[in-house]
C-alpha cells in the first residue's frame, strides 16, 4: 500500500498508534517504501545532528522466524512484513566531519562556522565517556523510532516497539561491528487484530510543578 490519500491529523497519528501484536503473515511492505519510511524518520533530531542511529531490516521469512527465537518467541516478530532493528553509534564522532561538511555543501553554514562546530564536536565527543555515549545514542535512537511509529501509523501500517530480545545474541547473529549496539526491535505490518488498548497516567501524576 502507498501513502494513504486520506489526510489525517498528526494528533489523529499519535491517538491512534498502539502497539499492534497480530499482523497479517502473508502481506508485504515493498523494500522502497521502507525506505521511504526510513528517509522520513531520520529527519529526527540528534545531539549536534550526529545521528547516531542505524537500521538493520530483516524481511526475509527465515530469518524471521529466527529472530523470533531471540525475542522470547514473540510473534509479532514473524509475522509482521518487516521488523526494523535500531542500533546506536557508540562511535558517533566519526561521523562529525561528514555531518557539518554536507550542511557546508548544502550552503547552510559557511567555512568558518563549519570548522569551528567540527573543532567543538572533536573537543567533547570521541572524549567522553563511552557509558555517555550510549546514552546519548539511546536516547536519539527513541526519537528516531518514535518518528518510524508515527509514520507506519500515517501510512496505514503498524508497529511495536520491542525491548523484549537478547541484545548479545542479536549482535552475534547480524555480525554487528563493535561500534554499533541493538537497542529496539520494530515490527512494522499490516495488522489482523487490533492492539489492546492502553491507558496513560493522568496528567496529575506526571506534571510535578509549573514554575
Ligand atoms: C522500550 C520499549 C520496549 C517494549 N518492549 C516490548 C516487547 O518486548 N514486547 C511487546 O509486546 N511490547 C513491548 N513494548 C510495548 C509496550 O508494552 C507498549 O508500548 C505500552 O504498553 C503502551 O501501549 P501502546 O503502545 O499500545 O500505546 C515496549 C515498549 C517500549 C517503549
């Protein structure tokens, strides 16, 4: 399926994404449209634009069902057209000079500004501690995700996030380099059954204070 003709609300979006367990086996998301989903959702921020999120799309039936063996048996993992892997860049300074070289090329900065972000980011960056870099990582690796839930749900598709998997045997499998570390499994499908509804905390709870 194509990007809906129906126009809906990103509030619309956000009410009507829930975590969808039961998609339909046998339809598939075409390779480009993932692609598309993907190119969409990285226009997700990131500290100092570092984007330290990458993807690993596992599509293939078998393989599927062999990652369900990591993901406790959870079956939205075969089941689903696609499941997205996101996995953070510990390593995420090597890729400083490339960043704000295209914001050069692009003319959104000029020589000046371009060196001097490079300088700063060399400064703070490949410096810091690897256990901050991972946060770091993780915590942009949600917004990216975050952003792919919202755009399967606009595209008519589903999804759930997963933390639900072993992280070692993940890495072990898909040969993932040391620099790169799994964070979330997206299962992203048709659904057959709709999620089971959820509530949220009311606002009470969670605003501690204006100030
Ligand atoms: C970090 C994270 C890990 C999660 N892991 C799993 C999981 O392994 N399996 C699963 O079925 N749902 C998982 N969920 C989905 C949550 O259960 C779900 O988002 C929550 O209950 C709220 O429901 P909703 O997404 O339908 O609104 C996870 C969600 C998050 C954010």
């Amino acid at each position: 399926m194509t990007k809906s003709s129906i126009v809906k609300s990103l509030s619309e979006v956000i009410k009507e994404r829930h975590s969808v367990r039961k998609y339909d086996p046998n339809f598939s998301i075409p390779k480009e449209e993932i692609e598309d989903i993907l190119k969409e959702a990285v226009l997700a921020p990131s500290s100092s634009n570092l984007q330290p999120w990458r993807f690993i799309v596992i599509q293939d039936q078998e393989e599927k069902k062999e990652l369900k063996k990591i993901a406790f048996n959870q079956e939205q993992v075969e089941t689903a057209s696609a499941v997205i892997a996101i996995l953070g860049d510990k390593e995420m300074f090597k890729s400083i000079e490339k960043v704000y070289q295209s914001a050069f090329e692009a003319g959104f900065l000029d020589e000046t500004r371009r060196d001097l972000l490079i300088k700063s980011a060399n400064n703070l960056y490949p410096n810091a501690p690897e256990e901050l870099r991972k946060e770091i990582a993780i915590f942009d690796a949600g917004l990216v995700s975050m952003q792919i839930m919202l755009i399967a749900k606009d595209r008519g598709y589903d999804t759930v996030p997963m933390g639900g998997f072993n992280k070692e045997q993940f890495a072990r499998k898909y040969n993932v380099p040391e620099r790169y570390f799994p964070i979330i499994l997206l299962p992203i499908g048709k659904a057959a059954a709709p999620a089971h509804k959820t509530t949220r905390l009311p606002l009470e709870d969670l605003l501690i204070e204006y100030i």
